[in-house]
C-alpha cells in the first residue's frame, strides 16, 4: 500500500505541477508523501506554532477588486484563511512554511527517482513542481473530518499576477500531454489518468482537475480545484470524494469564501 500512495501522490503532482495542496495522511519514510494534488504532504499531528489573528467580522461591502491587485504577505494570507475556517466551522489546522517546502523537496525527490513515462511528464514536472511560485507566498490549511473528502485548502499570492495564470496553463498543457502515464520506483508501477471536471459557472479563473491512479491491486482517486484572480491562487484538493460533483461544488465555495476574505483586507 505504501508504494502505490506514495507513487500516486508523485503522479498527482505530475498533473498538479506548480500547484501547493498537499492531501492524504501516510507519513511514512518512503520517497513520496501521501496521495496529493500536489508536492507537499500532509501535516503532522504535532501542534502547530502560534497561529495569527482571524480578520475580524465583516462591516461593509469590499471592492471586489482590492485585494486582487496587489501581492500579500504569508501572515495575510494566514488571516484570511483562519476567517475562513471559521466561518465554515472547519477541523483545520494551518501548516508551517518550513513543514510545506520540506515535503514539497521529498515530493521533488520521489519525481527525480521514478521513472516516469512519458518522459515529457517528468519534465514537465521538475520544472514546475514547488511548494509556492519563487517570490510569491503560502498559507495553507490541512482539513480533516469533511464528509466529501477535502482535505487542503491554500492560498497563494505573488507580485506578478502572470505567474499564477501560468501555473493554471501549465496544468492545461500536463492534462493534454499527460493525460495518461505510469510511473515506477522500486518495482512498483501505477499507471494514473487525468482529465478535467467540470466546474461551477459562478466560479471564474477555475479549473478542475480529477485524477485516477491504479496499481498493487489498488485505486486512488484524488481531485483538485482551484481558481486565479489577479495576485492570487486558491486552490482545494479532495482524496477519494464519494460524490466527485459535490466534492468540487464544496470545493468552489471554499474557494469563493476565500476570495471574499481578500476582498475584505484593507
């Protein structure tokens, strides 16, 4: 089992590339993390280190495009996504920046020692795979206990809008050419598909990305969602949703509630 989830958490990074929701729980020593929609693993359950202060409640109408213009900090971000928690009445926990680039290197790692084919898949991933844009940051929150199976929820902020619209066209670019591909290390192959999911209409910048990964007699099933509005990248990962439609409509509104929240800094 080990090896299927760690090869299909690299494979989910494959199809996730540049993306930063880690998912799953096996934290075991093996070179890749547990299934993922992208290169970072889930947290620990140690506790975490002081948390910042939620924003405070909503007074007014914000401009729907105030926080979209501008680049915000990692403790910004961490704001809003304790707003978020919540209001939503979230189980989450936020994660750590040295906890998300040190399992987004083992992902790294493990896509540097499978083989991977097509080969173009493995480029393609080494090249974009990073727990956050360089120069940009990163909040993130590890979910637990949601009866649709998110289990991430992560913001993302860098000063040049350009670089997250990428990463949502490099995605397109993977699902084109990677839209099926095996992956092997230590004898073990998974063979993974992908292939985009539709997303709500109210949601714009989104996109939807559903992964199958098989092998070792096992299945894994894991989603992604996320959604860019000028500076900004929001994105949530699901691990085998039972309703793959109510999963990204949760999903969407996570997301949405997220851009609320930065719409609300000053």
């Amino acid at each position: 089992m080990k090896a299927i989830r760690a090869l299909a958490a690299a494979a989910a990074t494959v199809l996730a590339a540049g993306c930063s929701s880690p998912a799953g729980s096996d934290p075991s020593p093996a070179p890749a993390t547990a299934p993922s929609s992208a290169p970072v693993a889930p947290p620990s359950s140690a506790p975490a280190g002081p948390e910042p202060t939620a924003l405070p409640p909503a007074d007014g109408s914000p401009s729907a495009d105030a926080a979209a213009t501008r680049w915000l900090s990692a403790a910004d971000l961490q704001a809003v996504l304790l707003a978020v928690r919540a209001q939503r009445g979230l189980d989450a926990r936020l994660i750590e920046a040295a906890e998300l680039e040190a399992q987004a290197d083992a992902a790294r790692a493990a896509l540097l020692a499978a083989d991977i084919r097509p080969a173009a898949c493995a480029e393609l991933a080494a090249n974009e795979a990073s727990a956050v844009p360089d120069g940009g940051s990163l909040a993130l929150l590890a979910v637990t206990g949601t009866p649709d199976g998110v289990d991430t929820l992560a913001v993302a902020s860098h000063p040049d809008p350009a670089v997250l619209a990428g990463l949502q066209d490099t995605a397109a670019r993977l699902l084109e050419e990677c839209s099926t591909f095996t992956m092997t290390f230590g004898g073990s192959t998974v063979t993974t598909t992908a292939a985009s999911a539709p997303v709500p209409d109210a949601l714009p910048g989104a996109a939807a990305v559903r992964t199958v990964s098989e092998g070792a007699g096992q299945r894994l099933e894991t989603l992604s969602v996320s959604s860019v509005r000028g500076h900004h990248r929001v994105q949530v990962s699901v691990t085998s949703p039972a309703d793959p439609a109510a999963a990204v409509a949760h999903a969407a509104e996570l997301i949405e509630a997220v851009h609320t929240e930065l719409q609300r800094l000053p």
